[in-house]
C-alpha cells in the first residue's frame, strides 16, 4: 500500500475541516511519509524551560494516579531536564519492544498515522507550546505526544495493541470505519483508565498530559461515566474534544485491549451502520458506574 499522501491535498482537507485554519509546524521539509528531522539545537532556553516547569507539573501530579507501567518508565527515560533526543529515546525504546520515534512537524493524515503504527514507529510532533498554552492546547504538541505517549510504548503488551491498532486502522480506511475506530483510539489511548489492584488509575495520554484532568478524571462523584470498556459500545460512542471527557472506560489489563482487537472488525463495522450512535454521556442498562459518590 502506497502511504504517502499529498501535502497539498492534506493540507487542502484540513482547511476544509476547520474553516480555513492553517497546522502548525513547518511542513515544508519532510519526506513522503511526514517524517522530519528533530533539528534539537534549534530549541531555545526557553522553551527547555517550558518543557521542565510541564515536566514538574506533571510529574508532580502522577503518584497515586497513573499507572506503575507508566511511572516507572517515565524514571528510566530520564527527561526532566529539557526536550528529550528523539534518537536516544528511541534507542531504549527499539531495545526494549522494537518501537522506534519518528519526527513529525504535527498532525498528519490518518493513512500515514496507521501506517506509522502499523510498522512501529511511533510519530511525535517536534514543536511545543508557547507559554500561554500552557494549560490548554488544540494540537498535540512535543510535550503531549512524548510525554504522555511514549512512556507507555516501552510495555510489550501495550506496545503490541498500539501495533495492532494502526493495523486496524488500515484495514478500517477500506471499510469505512474510521469514525468508529477513532473512539476507540481516543477512548483508550489518549483517554484510558485501568483497574489495578489498588484502584482505578490513568494511562491514557491525554490524561496523563493535562494538568486538570488527571485529577478529575478520578474524582468520584462527577458528572462523567466509568464503565468497563466494551469494544463494541466504545465504537458507538461519541466524545468531547473541548471539555473533560463524559465517559471514561475503565480496562483490567493490557492485555485485554490486545484480545480484544484480535477478532475481525468487518461484522462490528456493518452492524453498527445500523445502530444510532451514543451521547458522550450515556449509560446503558446494566452499566455500572465504576467511581460512585462516596
């Protein structure tokens, strides 16, 4: 399959999307796959300090909260100090499951994401936020996608089901099933929660990269779901992209996400054209809220 994909036409798509709104990153110097160059001598002071005071605030709020997978590879990469090397991370990260980075200017096409994934590479995008983004931003940025992403990468398990996902992905372009296969992505992925044996806890790398929603997301009580996760409910189920999150999934183990994107996803996909999709903040009958007022 052929994977590389116009700049023009992407860039065309994006604007249409979003009312002529122009990515950031310089998409200028790449290769057909979107893939750059991480140009590390070109950050400023500043922006290694920004990447230290996110680093702190961060890492400050994890104990107790994100997942020990998480948290211990986050020591062992060691990278308080400043924007990180791509290239010495991905050595560890090759050795340890066979993932490697590659550099990004941003966004780019769902084609290329999957193919990426699907051949373990993992795409992080090479510029960070500005200072006034520090709490909020729209795009992913170096901080989000390193951060909260790549920690994780260094477990087989995880690292396999992020293998399998972009195989998905692949296969959903030609099934059209691209809208339901992105719940999924941002319901566990960058959205997760586990059960572990001392309680729910974050891997999802949207989480793990907020400085609100780490605490929130775990909070009982608030308006939002947790609900074991049901592959087929998950790909019904519609999310916010500019608020919390209405319903988070709640896993056992990694290796029930792996399980559970083994079968054929053609038959789900057909169903669902079916079926109506569900609010963000839907609770079916039988569900169980995970996190109940206390």
């Amino acid at each position: 399959m052929d994977t590389s994909v116009s700049n023009e036409d992407f860039l065309a798509t994006v604007a249409e999307k979003s009312n002529g709104a122009a990515l950031r990153g310089d998409y200028q110097h790449m290769d057909a796959h979107y893939v750059v160059q991480q140009d590390w001598n070109a950050y400023t002071e500043a922006e290694h300090e920004l990447w230290r005071k996110l680093y702190q605030r961060q890492s400050a709020l994890l104990p107790g909260r994100a997942c020990d997978e998480f948290i211990e590879a986050l020591a062992k990469m060691d990278i308080g100090a400043g924007i990180p090397v791509f290239e010495k991370t991905s050595k560890e990260l090759f050795a340890a499951t066979g993932w490697t980075i590659v550099a990004v200017p941003g966004l780019i096409p769902e084609l290329t994401f999957f193919d990426h994934l699907a051949n373990r590479r993992f795409p992080v995008t090479v510029w960070l936020r500005t200072p006034e983004e520090f709490n909020y931003i729209v795009e992913p940025d170096v901080f989000h996608d390193f951060f909260g992403h790549v920690p994780l990468l260094f477990n087989p398990v995880f690292a396999d089901y992020m293998q399998r996902y972009g195989q998905g992905g692949l296969k959903a372009m030609k099934l059209g099933g691209l809208d339901e296969l992105a719940r999924l992505y941002w319901y566990t992925v960058e959205f997760g929660l586990i059960n572990t044996p001392v309680g729910v806890r974050i891997y999802g790398a949207g989480i793990l990269s907020s400085g609100g929603e780490v605490e929130y997301c775990l909070t009982p009580g608030t308006k939002s779901r947790h609900i074991r996760l049901d592959i087929e409910r998950c790909l019904r189920t519609l999310y916010k992209i500019d608020s919390y999150q209405e319903t988070y999934f709640v896993i056992d183990s990694y290796q029930q996400l792996f399980d559970g994107t083994a079968p054929d996803f053609t038959p789900i996909y057909e169903k669902l054209k079916s079926m109506d999709v569900l609010p963000a903040n839907s609770l079916l009958d039988g569900e169980v809220e995970l996190l109940p007022a206390q």
